[in-house]
C-alpha cells in the first residue's frame, strides 16, 4: 500500500489531476478529478428520496407526496434510485463521461456509490441492464456510457449482479437534451425492443441503468419492454437526475 501511495504521490507531481468543474488542481479530496470545493457542490441523493425516481426530499418538501419531476409518469417499472443532481459538478462529471470519453471518471463514480449505502440492498439477486445506444450511435460516441455503469456496479457487487444486454434500440432517436417534457415521451416511444432469442430469468430483479433521469420517458420506455416480456419486479438506477 505505501508503494501505491508512493507511486500516486508520484504521478500526481508530473502529471497533475485537475478539477473537471473548475479547473484547479485536486488536492486533499476523496474523488480524483473534482476538488474538495466543487465536491461539496456535489448533492448526494440520500434518503429519504422519491420512490419512483430517487430525487431526495430537499427543503420543505412533505415527505410522502408525489415527486415534481415525475407526477405526470405512469411508470412501468417498482421503483427508481439515482446518485446525485444533475446540476454544476454533477451535471459536468455526466457530460465528461458522455461526451469527452471520460470514463476515467469511473473512480469518482465508484466513490459516490460508496457514500449511499442504502443502495446496496438493492442489487442482491439482479440482472443489471443498461439502456442502449443505436448501432449509428454507439458507432459515433464508440462506448455506452450505461454498459460502463453497468460494468463497475458489478464489480463492486459481483457476488448478487450479474449484467445482461437484453434490449436493443430499434429506432435512432434525437438527443433528448433538446427536446421539450411533451416531445421526449414521443421521441422515444416503441424505440426499443427485446434482443431476439434472449433468456430472461423471472426469479430475479432487473434493474436498468442509464446516465441520466430527466423526464423518465426513456428509461419508462425500457421499462415497459421488460414488464411486457413477463418481469414482474424491475427497478431503476440512473448516474445523475435532472
């Protein structure tokens, strides 16, 4: 361990980590590319949350009430969970990763997930699913950025996960960051399928990942594919929400 603490040591002295929010130089902070001050910008989504897509209950908000963020959502799924708001570093850490081939940021994501305990019930006995890319798609970005969520819950809980590419996105869709609540629901409606002869175990869970929970039209999209298919216990697991 003093080796590997040595050869850190070492690395960060030639080849510095900076802050992906704000660009300064990481030090004395428990993630490797965001700073002890943009950290604390970082809101966690710890209990008590919203059972359907995981935002916490802020402020004043009476706990027990529908979320704001998906009242209009007639979910197909159990239930949802998330790890922080996408917003400020939260927003930038999901960018990076999406669009900047950031998975270096991985680490940083393994360290959140270690922050929010109440989420390790919930991967005993599941199939991990993550949300898929077109082929033009995948082809373009060259990496599912929820195939490598997927890939570092399972190492982090191998023993109760296993992962499973059991949907295949049939339709190329526009990006759903540009698209106003109303358009998101028909952009992505009937844009994915189940993969052909793929065996689906009913004794487990399945729990679907992707990077970010907005509207929830897409991930409820997925969600409906697998209710139809005959699994009746599905849950949902997204990087960032908002």
């Amino acid at each position: 361990m003093k080796f590997q603490a040595l050869l850190y040591a070492l690395s960060d002295l030639f080849f510095p980590r900076n802050c992906i929010q704000c660009g300064e130089a990481v030090e004395s902070s428990c993630y490797q590319y965001i700073c002890s001050a943009c950290s604390d910008q970082l809101t966690l989504c710890l209990p008590p949350n919203c059972n359907t897509c995981g935002y916490p209950f802020l402020g004043d908000w009476v706990i027990g009430k529908s979320c704001p963020h998906c009242t209009d959502l007639d979910p197909y799924f159990n239930k949802g969970y998330t790890l922080f708001l996408s917003k400020g570093v939260g927003r930038q850490l999901i960018h990076s990763l999406k669009y900047s081939n950031g998975r270096f940021l991985l680490k940083d994501l393994k360290t959140i997930i270690k922050q929010l305990p109440h989420l390790e019930k919930i991967f005993q006995n599941s199939v991990l699913v993550p949300v898929p890319l077109h082929p033009t798609k995948l082809r373009e970005r060259g990496f599912n950025q929820s195939l490598q969520f997927a890939n570092l819950i399972h190492e982090l809980f191998k023993e109760d996960t296993k992962i499973a590419q059991i949907l295949t996105r049939k339709k190329y869709t526009q990006s759903q960051t540009t698209l106003s609540k109303e358009k998101r629901e028909n952009n992505v409606k009937n844009a994915f399928e189940l993969t052909p002869k793929i065996k689906l175990d009913f004794n487990k869970k399945y729990i679907l990942l992707d990077d970010v929970f907005t509207t929830g039209h897409t991930l409820n999209e997925c969600s409906k594919v697998l209710k139809q298919s005959g699994i009746q216990s599905i849950e949902l697991l997204s990087i960032g929400h908002g």
